[in-house]
C-alpha cells in the first residue's frame, strides 16, 4: 500500500498549493479592486458558490466512474485556471474567477478523499488527519511562496500559474499510484436508502463540516488582512496564513493517533475549545503576537474536525464514499460561503477584530455538540464493525 499513500501524499499537498497563495495576497486585490469589507466578503462568495454547485455533480462522477479519473481531471482543471484570481480586473470577473476556481477545486477535494477513504479501507487503519496534515503543508507551502513573490515584486497572476502548472503536473504524474477504485461502488437507489437510514449520522457530520468551514476559513480568508491592520508589513502579514495552516499542520500529525486512542468527541472537544481560547487571545489581547498566537491555537484546535468528518463518510456502510464525501463536502462548502458573508458585515457593522468573535462562538457550539457528533466521528475499529454486521 505504499504506493498509494505516496500518490495519496503528492496530490493532497498539490491541492493545498491551489488557493493559499491568492489569499494570503487578499490585502493586495482588496486594495486593487477597491473593495470594503463587506464588498470583499460578497465577492469572496463566489468560491463557495462555485463550490457548492459543482459539488453534487463530482459525487456522482465519483461514484460512476471512480474517484482517481475524477482527481486527475480536476487537478488539471484547477492548475489551467488558478491564475484567473490574480488577473481578475474588477470585483464582478474576480467572483466568476473565484466560483471557477471553486468548482475544479470541490471536484478534486471530494475525489482525493473518497480515493483516501479507499486507501483507508484497504489499509485497515485511520489515515485521513496525516493526509490532510500533508494538504496543510502544501498550503503552509504557499504562504511562504507568497511571501517571498511580495518581497520579490513577482506579480499574483505570475505567481499562481506557475503554482497551477507545478500541481496540475504533480498530480497526473503520480495519478497511475492512486487507488484505482473505478468500478461503481453503489447504486444511486442504494445511496439513497443508505442515505435515509444514516441521516441521524450525516446530518451531525454536516454540522461538523459546516461549523469546521467557518472556523477553518475565517482565519485563511482574513488573518492577513487583521494583521496588516495591526501594523504589520504586508510581506509579514501573508505570513498569518501560515501561521494557522502551521497549527494546523501540527495537530493533523498526530490526529490519527489522538482520535484512536480517545475517541472522537473528546478530540472534537477540546480541539473546538482550543479554537474558542486561541480567538478570544487574538480579540482581547489587541497586539499582532497575541493574534499570530491565536492563530496558531486555532489551527491546532479545528484541525481534525473536517478530517473526521471525512473519514466517518467514507466508511459508512450502505453509503458510497462519493456520496458520503459529497455530503462532507457539500456541506463545508456552504460553511464556506456563509463565512465571509458573516465576517465582512460583522466587520463593516463593529470591526474585524470584533468579527473574529463569530469564530469562538461557533467553536464552543461545536464543543457543546460533540457527543452528539461522536456517533459518526468513531473509531476505526467500530465502523468496521458495522461494515462486517452490515455485509460491507
């Protein structure tokens, strides 16, 4: 199986490459364009809209043709547009850039993870934390990337075809060692009555998923733009994104190993709460190292919410794994686009520092429904247990 975890690892980390480097530049378009923050929050809006259509269509091509044709397709898709969110020249072609790029990444995101809720099944063990460890690190990747194009005068547009070229590439060079699960795995009629008798189940992973966008992507989409706020150069200030991927790539490491031996909602639990503590540092404290702090906690804390949410899909019986990451998926990508929406007119209402509360506050309610996500956030050896009572 080393193989696939090696083609598995390639194309995570090129899918992190695809979107960090624009937004750890947002301050830059914001001020090209001339937007508020409210302006920028609707025009943010076209990722997730992008995203949340494409969505159902990529589950069934999952679910058809197999997820590996489906990755490939979508990476090169990505790769040959991605350069659209640098050159967009007014905010309306920059939301259909966005809803484009939105589209080819949900495509490949819900492939990668029902190809690595595959490679999860072969492999008789929980792998999805360390792969979305390695998605973190491309995105940690891309900040750094970012940085150094400021410090050089490399233009966005530049900066982001070559970084599309490099993932399209890396993808389809490696796809042959993907796990080749091209035959069907259900009927549609069969998603559809597992999806009935598991809707208690996916209905908490979707709350999970929604709640894990909007803590995962209020920082991405806006941590940069409090720091430079806060004083900071613009070169040090792209680094806020990295900041929380590097949390978040630190507690992805080892999520695998927490979740094993303490269950899930212990780990969603106090990863939420870590959240909520590391937001609240960044809101009272008023200083850029109390934030860069709080972003670090945060990242640690929502690290694993997504991931298990993931995997709990992928391996629920009667549930095919593109139906089940679909749902996933979907689902976050609504969070997504509920985000910057929330985050811009909370920031045009008060300010960005006091918008950043709508992170801690939706950190403690997932902190407070964790028990009840824990159902289908459970441990690898008991959802093989259902597989074997249910002829999975």
């Amino acid at each position: 199986m080393k193989r696939p975890a090696v083609a598995l690892v390639v194309t995570f980390v090129a899918n992190g490459l695809a979107g960090a480097g624009f937004f750890a530049r947002l301050p830059e378009r914001q001020r090209a364009l001339d937007l508020s923050d409210a302006g920028l929050g609707f025009t943010l809006l076209g990722l997730a809209l992008g995203a949340l259509i494409a969505s159902p269509f990529a589950g069934r091509a999952v679910t058809r043709y197999g997820s590996r044709p489906v990755v490939v397709a979508a990476a090169v898709a990505l790769g040959a547009t991605v350069w659209m969110l640098g050159a967009a020249p007014s905010p309306a072609l920059l939301f259909a850039a966005l809803a484009t790029f939105g589209a080819f990444d949900a495509a490949m995101d819900i492939a990668m993870n029902a190809n690595g809720a595959a490679y999860e099944r072969g492999a008789g063990r929980s792998v999805l934390h360390r792969l979305h460890a390695t998605w973190s690190f491309g995105v940690l990747i891309a900040a750094g990337i970012a940085a150094l194009a400021v410090e050089a005068g490399v233009s966005l547009t530049l900066q982001l075809a070559v970084v599309g070229a490099v993932l399209a590439l890396a993808t389809v060079l490696v796809s042959p060692g993907l796990v080749s699960d091209d035959a069907p795995v259900e009927s549609t009629s069969g998603e559809a009555r597992g999806a009935r008798h598991f809707a208690l189940p996916l209905l908490f992973l979707a709350i999970a998923a929604f709640g894990g966008a909007i803590i995962e992507g209020a920082p991405a989409d806006w941590g940069a733009i409090r720091m430079e706020r806060m004083g900071v150069s613009p070169s040090a200030s792209a680094l806020a994104l990295a900041i929380f991927m590097g949390g978040m790539l630190a507690g992805r490491t080892v999520g695998d190993y927490l979740t094993d031996r303490f269950g899930g909602a212990r780990v969603l639990r106090a990863g939420t709460l870590l959240v909520t503590f590391g937001t609240l540092l960044g809101v009272i404290v008023s200083e850029p190292w109390a934030f860069a702090t709080g972003l670090a906690l945060a990242g640690i804390g929502t690290s694993g919410v997504i991931p298990l949410a993931f995997s709990a899909a992928g391996r629920m019986p009667g549930v095919s794994p593109g139906f089940g990451a679909a749902t996933v998926s979907l689902t976050a990508r609504i969070g997504f686009l509920v985000e910057p929406v929330l985050m811009g007119v909370t920031a045009e209402l008060t300010s960005l520092r006091v918008a950043f509360l709508n992170v801690a506050v939706v950190g403690l309610v997932l902190a407070a429904l964790a028990p009840r996500i824990s159902p289908a956030a459970m441990k690898y050896e008991e959802t093989e247990r259902l597989h074997g009572l249910a002829g999975g």
